[in-house]
C-alpha cells in the first residue's frame, strides 16, 4: 500500500534511499552499500524488500515520536528527586545511585541520577 503526499526524512534516511536507489538500479553491490551505511547485506537486502513495497516511505523510521524503551515514567523520576532532595542532596551521583539501588530498591545509572540531581538543585527551594 504506498501512500501520496509529504514525510519527513533525517538525513540519514535520505543517504539510505539515495543508496538503496542505486543498489536497485544496480550502480553499486549489496556489499558495498552495506559497507557505506554500516550495515550487513542482509539489513541491505531487507531494506531493499521495503523500498520495493514502499517507496522512500518504507526506509523511514516506526520508531519515530515514540518515547525510548528505557525511558523513566514520570512518577518514577518524580520519586528519585523526592528521595534525593530528603536524603541525598549531598552525595556524588554515583554513591547516591549505590544508595537508591541498596535502600530503596531503585536502580538508576550514575549519569541519569547526575543529570537529576542537576534538575534538582535548579529548583527554588522555599
């Protein structure tokens, strides 16, 4: 089912069509434009299938506007700062991240809980 109209494409996408494009065209081999994307052919021959089916259209992302798979849910972050503000808003991030995970059971990187700690020290306290 091909679909008119306007999509939007990052650069990237648009080097794999161009790419693509001229492995159908049979500019260039499988190989090398998995060689030039750092893919494997494989991935090369199933984006094929898909610009063949789709059109440009097909090499765009699903994934877009969706939120990370690894992604905190809101009360979760909201928890971690409510936690660091009453009892470890003077701890490095990673000694803090070590007492989340041993006391609370939350398991948080050291850079996520730096970046949070960072929001939290932004916000006036009365």
């Amino acid at each position: 089912m091909r679909q008119e109209g306007l999509f939007i494409m990052s650069t990237q996408e648009l080097e794999r069509v161009r790419t693509i494009q001229r492995v159908i065209d049979k500019k260039i081999t499988q190989m090398i434009a998995a060689q030039h994307l750092g893919l494997t052919v494989r991935q090369i021959k199933r984006l094929v299938k898909k610009f063949k089916l789709n059109g440009s259209q097909g090499l765009i992302s699903k994934r877009r506007g969706q939120p990370s798979n690894h992604k905190y849910s809101k009360d979760k972050i909201e928890e971690i700062k409510t936690l660091i503000t009453k009892h470890y808003y003077d701890f490095g991030p990673t000694f803090a991240a070590e007492k989340l995970f041993q006391l609370h059971n939350i398991k948080v990187s050291k850079e996520t809980l730096r970046s949070l700690m960072i929001e939290c020290s932004k916000i006036p306290s009365f």
